[in-house]
C-alpha cells in the first residue's frame, strides 16, 4: 500500500515507522519528520498519490483543516484513516467531507501510548463501515495488536472518550484512597496487596500504580515523569465533557475528575506530570485545602 502519514509527533513518528518497514510511507509534518520516511513538502503532497492517507495530530481544528487541505486532493476511493483523539464532531464531520470527495474515512484514536506506539502494541477503536476496516485491517496489525470495530463513524472517538473518562476517574480515586490510607497509617503494599486482589481493583492500581515502588514499573517510580501526561488526560476529559453536553448525558463524576486535572495542570504545578502524579497532589492536602 501507499501511504501517506500526516503528523509524526511522539506517536506518528513511530507508527509511521513500523509501517514503513512493509509499506511505502511518505510523511508530513511541519516540524520535521523520523529519518528514513522519505518527506512530502506539504500535507497535499502526502495525500495526493496514497491509497490511505494516516493523520496523527493535536486536536479536532487541526484536523479539521488538514481534512479540507487533503480530501480534494485524495485519489478516488481512497480511505483517509484519522488515528487522533478528538471529539465525535469533527470525526463525523471528517467522514462527511469524505463522502463529499467520493473517499471513505475512518476515526481510530488509539490507546497504549509512545511505548504502544514504538512497539507497535496499540489499541485500536475504530468507527467505520466494514469494507473500510477490513481493508486497513493490516495496518492495524503492524501498529497494534487489537483493533476494535465499534461501529459507523464516530463510534472510535466515543469509545476512546468513554475509556479516559473512566481511566480519569479511576485514577483520581485510587490516589485519594492511597491518600486516605496514608493518614490512617496503613502501608501502602499492604493497601496495594489488598486493592489489587478485591473489588477495588482497576488498571490504575493494578497495572499502573501511582504509588512509587509498588506494583509494576509505572511513570511514579520514575518521578512521575510521563507516561501519560496530565495535560493530556485534561484534553480527553475535556472532550468527554463536551460530548456529555451535546449528547445531554449526566456524568458527575467524568465532571469532577475533569475540573481535578484542570486545577492540577493550570493552577497546581501538574503540567508535564504524570496523570498519576494526583497522589503526591492528594498526599500533601489536608480537607480544608
Ligand atoms: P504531538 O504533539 O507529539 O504530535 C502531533 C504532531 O502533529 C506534531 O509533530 C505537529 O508538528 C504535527 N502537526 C501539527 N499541525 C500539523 C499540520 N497542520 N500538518 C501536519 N502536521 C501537523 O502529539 P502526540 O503525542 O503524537 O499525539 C497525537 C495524537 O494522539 C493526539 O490527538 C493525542 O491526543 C493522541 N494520543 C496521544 C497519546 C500519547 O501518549 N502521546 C496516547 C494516545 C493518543
């Protein structure tokens, strides 16, 4: 397959990387892209000739404008495959100017992160009509190791959405709890040894500790450097607030866990931490502060 890979950040440079070990790949990023990707010198030039244009960028306006930079430029029945997170809108949108432009679209946020990426281990949620996912199937098997259909178009970024929402949340009550336990003299591997094993357990205890020296290697034993940035997790919870609002969902608690990580990142020092890095925050609070 051609492909034409637009945005090599910290997750399209390697993505794009494994690709171009089995595919023909040309990239684009004004920034500058990995050696060994041959570059385009504009994002149109990347679309022009490729059977599936790949986009991996920052947010849905970006998107957005590279979308109506490209799709006019797209061969016939080409797939542009958008592998950002963003909101359901601009996925949808996305898939509409596609139709317009006689090419198919496909929203696939992914999850596994810079380590995912690099390894070629990511989860993917993808929202797309079947013949579509089959064909970027294989894509998906040398980038990642599971690939999830979940439905038509937008359907990838609700899952994603939904997924951090609930990562959020976790995260924020399983730092509280370590919080809690702290001050009422319980040691945290007991805590650990405990929660991991019950009905308290989850991916952020379990799998992702934030608690330093326990559990499996994670972003707290490394000063909680990210990992998973906290100003990225405010950018999901972000989104799925503003999803929530369109779609008139309560969600109190996707709510809470968002204003958190707004007050953590934009007031209290939490930007380029670790979103783990709440325990350390809750650790030093008393109620009143
Ligand atoms: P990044 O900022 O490292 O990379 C984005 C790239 O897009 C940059 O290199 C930037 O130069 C490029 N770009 C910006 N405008 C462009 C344009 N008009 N044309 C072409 N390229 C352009 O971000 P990232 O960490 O690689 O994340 C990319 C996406 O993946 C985001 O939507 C993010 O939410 C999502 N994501 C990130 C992670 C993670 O752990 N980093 C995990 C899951 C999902």
């Amino acid at each position: 397959m051609k492909i034409g890979f637009i945005g090599l950040g910290n997750m399209g440079a390697p993505m794009a990387t494994n690709l171009a070990k089995l595919h023909e790949v040309i990239g684009f990023d004004p920034v500058g892209i990995p050696d060994g990707i041959p570059a385009a010198h504009s994002a149109t030039m990347a679309a022009n000739d490729a059977d599936v244009v790949i986009t991996m960028l920052p947010n849905g306006e970006i998107l957005r404008n590279v979308t109506a930079e490209i799709h006019p430029a797209m061969k016939s029945g080409a797939i542009h495959l958008d592998c950002s997170t963003v909101d359901v809108d601009s996925a949808k949108d996305v898939a509409q100017s596609a139709r317009g432009h006689g090419i198919r679209a496909i929203d696939a946020p992914v999850s596994g992160g810079i380590g995912g990426a690099s390894a070629g281990t990511l989860t993917f949620m993808v929202g797309a009509d079947s013949d579509s996912f089959a064909t970027v199937s294989p894509l998906f098997d040398i980038m990642g190791q599971r690939a999830v259909h979940c439905g038509p178009s937008g359907s990838g970024q609700a899952a994603k959405i939904c997924n951090n929402m609930i990562l959020g949340v976790t995260m924020i009550a399983t730092c509280e709890a370590f919080a809690l336990a702290d001050k009422l003299g319980l040691d945290r591997k007991a805590m650990f040894d405990v929660v991991s094993t019950s009905s308290g357990s989850s991916w952020s205890m379990n799998s992702y500790c934030p608690a330093p020296g326990i559990g499996p290697q994670s972003p707290a034993d490394n000063n909680y450097k990210p990992g998973f940035a906290a100003e990225l997790m405010l950018k999901d919870l972000n989104l799925s607030q503003m999803a929530a609002t369109a779609a008139d969902a309560d969600t109190p608690m996707g709510k809470a866990a968002r204003d958190l990580y707004a007050k953590f990142v934009q007031d209290e020092d939490g930007r380029g931490k670790d979103f783990s890095a709440m325990l350390p925050r809750f650790a030093e609070r008393t109620r009143s502060t």
